[in-house]
C-alpha cells in the first residue's frame, strides 16, 4: 500500500496465521505465530522477494518454555528487580 491506503501490489506465503509483517528494499519478512499442530512451512518466518513475489526460504523460530517465577516474587534469570 502507499501512504494514501491504495493497495499497489499484494503477495502470498505458505503463512496460516501471520502475525507480523517486516519489509526492507528486497525482502518482504512474514511472520507466522501459527499453533503447534502446523508442520513446517507454515509456522516461522518466511522470507519473500518483493521482485518476483516468490518465497526465498522459510526458518522456523525455536521456541523456549518461559523463565519460571522466583518464590520470593522475582523473576528468574532476569536480574533483581521485583516484580509490580
């Protein structure tokens, strides 16, 4: 889209659930936030070439379980600041 909403060019990926979108002079950067019961390529970020409009690659993003919270009301691993 330009800056007035019209909509100059439109492209597609093999994203289900996108859940953001990032942009540079070549690259159009998908990213899919999808549940864990869709198999790759459809979860990950997918790179497009706003050129062709075809998808150049496609890389999952590992995912970490959450730091666990601390008994004393802090937050593990993230320094000692307590937490609100």
């Amino acid at each position: 889209m330009d800056w007035s909403g019209k909509l100059l060019k439109t492209y597609a990926s093999a994203s289900q659930v996108t859940s953001a979108l990032a942009v540079s002079d070549t690259s159009l950067y998908v990213i899919a936030n999808n549940e864990t019961d869709y198999p790759p390529p459809y979860t990950g970020v997918h790179n497009l070439d706003v050129a062709t409009g075809k998808t150049r690659w496609v890389k999952q993003i590992p995912l970490a379980a959450a730091a666990p919270m601390a008994r004393n009301g802090m937050m593990a691993n993230c320094g000692s600041s307590p937490i609100g």
